[in-house]
C-alpha cells in the first residue's frame, strides 16, 4: 500500500533510500541491522494538520496524529484508546531536588499499562495492511503485553517470545488477553533472535523494535503529546529510561518532526538513563565507541524493561543524544528501586523499575550539574508499577516502609499509631 505522505525509507547505516513498498523493514544490504528511519512530506502534512486542527479535534489517542504516522488517512485503527497520557506537574518533587519546573508524562496510565502501546497500535494497523494471520514479538514483557491486548482487541492471532524470567504479572497479561506464549530458556536478546528466525520462516508480521522501521513512528507521538500539553513551548530536557533504544530514538524522531513543521523552535535536549547492569549505550557513549561494532554485554537489572546485552535500536538511541546535547546517566539498582516510593509519594505515580529509572538519572543528572533549577524537564515514566509487584514491595521494604498489623479494636489503632 502506498501511503502519499511517506517519501521513502532511509537506512541509517549507509544512506540507501527505498520507496515504502520496495522493502518490509530493513536495508537490504546490511541484513538484520539495517534499521530504517521514515521519511516523510512535511510540506504535505503541514497542508493536513497544525496546532490549530489539533486544538480542535476532541479524540485525544494517537490517532489525532494520524497525519504524522505511517498509515492511510482511512486506516481502520483498533478500538484501544492509545495516547492521551496525563502529564503532571510535580512541584513537591521537583523542589526536592532544588528544581522549579517537573513534570511527570505517565505512560502507566496506557491500555495494557506501558508505553510500549504506542508501537504495539501502529504494529497492528501496519499488519492488516498485508492481510498478516499472524503478528509476532519478542519481549522482556511490555511490548509482548502491549501487542496481546491490542490484537485481542480486533481478534488477531499473535505468538509472543519472552524470557522465562520475566516478571508474572506481564506473563499473566499475555495469557490473560490469549496470547500464544512461548516462554524462552534464555535472554531477552536469544527471544529477539528467536523471534527473528519463527517470523521469517513462518511468513508472520514482526513487530520487532529495531527491525520494524514503523515501531519508532508509534513511540513518538508522546513527543508531539508533551509539547502540546505544554502549549508549544518546549521544554529544556527529556529524561527516559533506556534499554533497547527503540523508545528514546521515538521521543527524538517526535522532536524532530515537529522542529521540521515549524511548530517548535528548537530541540530539548534528550537524558537516557540505563541501569549501571545495562549500560551498554551508556559505556559506548562515555567511551566514543561505535555501537555497530560494539560486542553485546551480559545485562542484569531489577528493571527487566530496560535489559538488554545488545540494544537493537542503538544507532536511533545514540543520536537522540549526541544531537541534542544530551547525555547518558548509569543508576545502580538500589537508585532505581528507591526512586519508585521517591516517585509515588511525591507524584501519585506508581512506576514499575524501568519508569521510576528516570527519576532517578534525573536525581543524578542534578548531581553532577547537567540540569539547571530553571529548566523545564520532563520525567517518562513507562510503565506502571503494577507491572512488577514483587520488585515494588522490595522497594517499599528498602525504604523502611512496613504496614502495622491491629486487632479488631480501637485500642489497637490507638497502639500502632502511639495515640
């Protein structure tokens, strides 16, 4: 299907341009690495959408976006509402950190609970554009949870790779909304191989991050969402957690679009945070080395949504830093797991691990002085806690938090609470 307001497809390894129907999701040339970037018509788009239209269209989904995604204008989209997360300001978290302007974009708050329902929507319209029996991914947990709940939405057939480690609660999803699940005896990075294999040898639709150009095109509408929220006025940082990469390439792309439509005048500058266990974009850009090169790690983190040995969108992850002027910041677990009450006692946000690591690279970024009180920052959080109780309740038990057990009278509230 030719959509008229994508120009073509851009390999960000050598350049090579292809139209939209020439290729199915890499470069040719480079085999399973050759991720592409979307191109698109601005001047066309511009004709179709602006910050007034916007203002004007009460559906607060993605959908509103449609103009700036990689659909047809009369695309069927599942009926899920994606998008339309809050963004709160937290004045009591911010002046903890000495801050004047915070606020919290709560991605917890989507269908199935994470961010990753974004990509997981695109995913779905993009598949029954090729008429796909099957659609398929691999996942530490989310972006599987994400991609279950939306084809049950429309009745879609999918097969769901995950790491027998992840936590219940995301496998409980799977099976909840009737996934087939295929629990692998290994990594995340093994399921994503794994994956790779089934799918071209099955013929099914990958939704894979980093191999599916469209996956980044559904992520950045939380860009477009922000400055929106915020009235067009952009702000000064972005902090998001970061495993893959897929997520923060997103929020750049989003950026990027909008600086080229003119609706804003300049790029905030964007912080990916990993886990000091999954710092492979971190060490590579402390180090200056080349991330096509760079040999996978052995990744361990509390926050299984940001763990991976060899980020798959490394080369989008990368740039949305080194082109805006941002950084990456490495937490350890203990920073992560205590910014989740950090996080809810000072938003009412419940974060699982990988969300509330932006918190925390934020608490460090103030630290070593890359922020300024006056900065307008933006913490993502991509997940809800709710996702990852047991690592919740370990946080909560870490910060002396422990509930008072009474008997069935007053005396007793009276003696718990030293009334």
């Amino acid at each position: 299907m030719t959509i008229d307001h994508i120009t073509g497809l851009t390999c960000l390894i050598c350049g090579e341009t292809y139209a939209a129907d020439e290729v199915e999701y890499v470069c040719l040339k480079h085999g399973n690495e050759g991720i592409l970037d979307v191109r698109y018509d601005y001047g066309r788009i511009g004709q179709e959408i602006s910050p007034a239209t916007l203002a004007a269209n009460p559906d607060p989904t993605i959908w509103r976006y449609k103009a700036l995604l990689p659909v047809a204008p009369d695309a069927i989209v599942p009926p899920l509402a994606v998008g339309g997360t809050p963004l709160y300001p937290v004045p009591h978290l911010a002046q903890s950190l000495g801050l004047e302007h915070v606020w919290v974009k709560d991605d917890g708050r989507e269908p199935t609970a994470s961010f990753k329902d974004r990509a997981s929507a695109i995913a779905v319209v993009k598949a029954r554009e090729k008429d796909a029996a099957v659609i398929t991914t691999a996942s530490t947990g989310n972006a599987a949870a994400a991609l279950a709940g939306l084809c049950a939405s429309v009745g879609q057939a999918n097969v769901i790779f995950v790491p027998e480690s992840a936590p219940p609660a995301k496998i409980a999803q799977l099976l909840a909304f009737g996934s087939t699940v295929l629990l692998v005896q290994g990594t995340y990075d093994d399921a994503f191989e794994l994956c790779l294999e089934a799918a071209a040898e099955f013929g099914w639709y990958n939704r894979n991050t980093a191999f599916n150009p469209y996956m980044s095109e559904g992520k950045k509408t939380v860009s477009f969402e922000i400055c929106e929220q915020l009235r067009w006025q952009t702000p000064d940082a972005i902090f998001v957690s970061v495993g893959d990469g897929c997520i923060i390439g997103g929020v750049h792309k989003g950026m990027k679009d909008l600086l080229a439509l003119g609706w804003i005048e300049r790029m905030p500058r964007i912080y990916g945070v990993q886990a000091a266990g999954s710092n492979y974009l971190a060490e590579a850009w402390e180090k200056g080395e080349d991330v096509l090169t760079k040999p996978p790690i052995a990744a361990h983190t509390v926050a299984d949504s940001i763990s991976a040995g060899l980020p798959r969108d490394r080369i989008k992850a990368m740039a949305a830093v080194t082109e805006t002027n941002g950084a990456y910041i490495t937490v350890s677990d203990d920073e992560i797991l205590a910014a989740i009450p950090a996080l809810a006692r000072g938003s009412g946000v419940f974060a699982e691990p990988a969300g509330a690591a932006a918190w925390a690279g934020l608490a460090k970024a103030v630290e070593r002085g890359l922020v300024s009180a006056s900065d307008r920052i933006v913490v993502m959080n991509t997940g809800s806690g709710l996702k990852d109780i047991k690592s919740a309740m370990t946080a909560v038990e870490m910060a002396g938090v422990t509930p008072h057990r009474v008997a069935t009278d007053l005396s007793s509230v009276k003696k718990a609470l030293h009334l």
